[in-house]
C-alpha cells in the first residue's frame, strides 16, 4: 500500500461537498495523513461558512488543517454552471487539477422528485462536462449509494449496473420525463426519489465512454460513525441515516421502541459501514486507478441484523429515557418517524450487497488500509448507543 500513499505526492485534488459527513473524513485523510500535493476545496456561500462546517466537524483536528497550508477554499456552486466560480479560479482549477472527487449531494429522503433530480443527477453531469477543460485531470471519483439498486429483488447485488426493467429503459429518456413532467413511473421502486436520481447519474457518466480521464463509481452503503478518523463517533446525525432514523423512531410515542420490530425485517442484513472506511476505500481505489463501479457496503466492516442493531441499541439506553419515551414526555419538534419508519420497511430486505473489489484492502493496516486491528465492534456499538440515549434522554418536553 505505500506506493498508493506515495501516489498521492503528485496529485492536486478538487473535493466537492467537503464540508458533508463524508467529505470532512477525505478532507482529513488528504490533508494530515497523504502526502497530497494540494486539495481545492468548493464552498457553497462563503469560505467562513465552509471554516465554520469545519470547526465544528472536526474541532481538535481543524487548525492542523490549516496549517498544512495545501488547502485552498473556493467559493461555488455545484447547481450553477460553471460552478459557480470566478473565472480566475476556474482558470486555476483547469490548469492544476490532476484528481476531482465528487462527493457533493442532497441526501433528504424527503425531498420529491423534480427538486431532488438537479443536486442528485443534473449538477454531477454539468460537473462531468466541465472536466473535459482540465488539461491535467487523471481521474474523476464520483461518490454514489447502494440505494441506486433499492428497485432491485432481495438477492445478490454485484458491482455493475442493473437496468431499471426489464425492457432497460434509457437513462436520457427517463431523465428527459422527469425534467418535462417533474414525475417517473420509476420513483415508487425506490427507497426514495434520491436513490433513483442517484441511479440515472450512474448510468448517464458511465455512458460518457470518450471522457479523457478514468471515471470511478464509488456506491457506499448507510454510512455510520468513524472508528478511528478524524477520531472515533466522528459524524453528523444528517449524514448517517441509521442514527438519524433509530433518533427519531425512538423519540415518537406511537413508533417509539416497542414498535421498532413491527413491520420490519428484523432477520436482514442492516447494511451500514463507518464513514472512515468508506473514506478509505475511495482514496484506495483512486492511487490504484480502478475505474467503473465499487461497492462499500457492511461486508467490509461487520454485518448485523437489523434486529441486532435494534436490540443493541435498546439496551443501551437508559430505564428512564425509555419510559419517558414511552408516556409521550420526549417527542422531536419535527415528526419525521413516519416517514423513516417508511423508509426503513423498503430497506430492511435480503441483499446481499457484494464488495469483491475491495475485500484485499481488509489486510492492510494504514490509512488505505480497512484492517480492523484493535478495533473491539461491540463495544463500539454499544458506546455509540449510549451516546444515543443521552441525547435522547436530554430532550426537553413539549
């Protein structure tokens, strides 16, 4: 794995939505543990706002950040053409940029079709066509989400594409409906509209077969808290769906947690994998040159069952938090726990999400690596739900 670290001494990279769950987590492992040779950051509204994010992420580790001196900040937009960026500093990108990683993306499952397709589909193939004016660019990453196959039957679940029926449909075709009626027959087999914006910006950058550079797909599955970087439980309740569904599941009487089992499958696989990992492997599989579709899904990590998850999770919190759940006294000001509990009946399924690509990084220790040395996952897991269950506990009433 060193010369994939020392692959990074001549790379210049361009992150977008570096200041999301998973973004801060590359931002971090780029700046403090690769040699590389300089990162650009985009900034949505202002480069305090982008320092503000980031302070907050990753407090401890935020002035060594800095201080590397290789981060450079610059204010866009991902939905504006061209980025949104002042021609200087996309002048500057197109000439110095050697790896672009698209990590940008509203994950809202609330978020209906027609306004979800522009951040989630439209935005990453302006993107794809802007690169074609970088004169250094070896590769592009861009960050997408095992949902985009949440259309698909319980069962195996490869590192490929699946058409969306069987009369395989084209991609341009159903986007053009979409932007023409803000509607798609499609959007009901999906966990949400995100999923299915998500699989037709798939299709539609792997159908760019002339692009000059290699385009890599990189599909993690629920993303969860670090286990080691930026520092262990790193993560933001938005950007990891299980904590942020099991939160508000557990804080809503008529859910709550006696009725966490009911309506769904407790026996499936609960496929989440720590944001670190994924971190890893994108960054892995960029200094190895793969191209084409990667999975990082639980596999690479420790599968549970979502009754698993549930009961650990019960377990860890307190009497009192429960029974206060339980007559009413705690309830989140925004009710949210139908919608995930929706959500959570047409994700908890038997697939088996296969990860064969990366199975050779679990051997390697390092910042490339996904060993799992000195890592103790039930006690992780447990440490996690108290955490949960404080803040759960320390709700106000309503």
């Amino acid at each position: 794995m060193e010369r994939h670290v020392k692959w990074f001494r001549d790379q210049v990279v361009f992150l977008t939505g570096g200041t999301g769950n998973l973004g801060v987590c590359l931002l971090y492992k780029l700046t403090l543990q690769l040699p590389t040779k300089k990162i650009f950051l985009l900034c949505r509204g202002s480069v305090q706002r982008a320092l503000d994010k980031l302070e907050a992420a990753m407090a401890e580790q935020f002035d060594d950040v800095l201080d590397s001196h290789r981060v450079q900040f610059m204010v866009g937009d991902t939905s504006k053409p061209g980025l949104g960026l002042k021609p200087s500093d996309l002048r500057q990108l197109q000439e110095e940029v050697t790896v672009v990683i698209n990590a940008a993306a509203d994950i809202s499952l609330q978020q209906p079709l027609h306004l979800s397709i522009q951040p989630n589909c439209i935005a990453h193939l302006q993107l794809l066509t802007l690169l074609r004016g970088f004169s250094r660019i070896k590769s592009f990453l861009h960050v997408s989400s095992t949902s985009v196959n949440s259309f698909l039957p319980d069962g195996i679940i490869e590192e490929q594409i699946y058409p969306l029926s069987d009369d395989n449909p084209d991609p341009e075709k159903v986007l053009s409906q979409i932007l023409s009626t803000g509607q798609s027959a499609y959007t009901d087999n999906f966990i949400a509209p995100y999923a299915l914006c998500k699989h037709l910006a798939e299709r539609l950058i792997l159908k760019q077969a002339d692009l000059p550079f290699k385009t890599l797909i990189v599909r993690p599955s629920l993303i969860g808290p670090a286990i080691r970087d930026p520092y262990p439980f790193y993560g933001n309740d938005e950007g990891m769906p299980l904590q942020s569904a099991l939160y508000n599941l557990a804080t809503d009487p008529d859910y709550g947690l006696d009725e966490l089992g009911k309506g769904i499958n407790l026996d499936a696989v609960f496929d989440e994998i720590p944001v670190d990992l994924v971190a890893s492997t994108c960054l892995a599989h960029l200094a190895a040159g793969s191209v084409g579709i990667v999975q990082a899904a639980g596999s690479l990590y420790v599968a549970a069952t979502t009754g698993e998850i549930t009961t650990t999770m019960i377990q860890g919190v307190a009497p009192t938090g429960i029974e206060k759940v339980r007559r009413g006294e705690i309830r989140q000001r925004q009710n949210l726990a139908p919608m995930f509990f929706q959500v959570a009946r047409k994700y908890m399924r038997n697939w088996d999400i296969r990860c064969d690509r990366s199975e050779h990084l679990k051997e390697h220790t390092g910042v490339l690596g996904l060993s799992l040395d000195g890592h103790d996952p039930k006690a992780f897991m447990k440490h996690r739900w108290q955490n949960v269950s404080k803040s759960v506990s320390g709700l106000s009433s309503t």
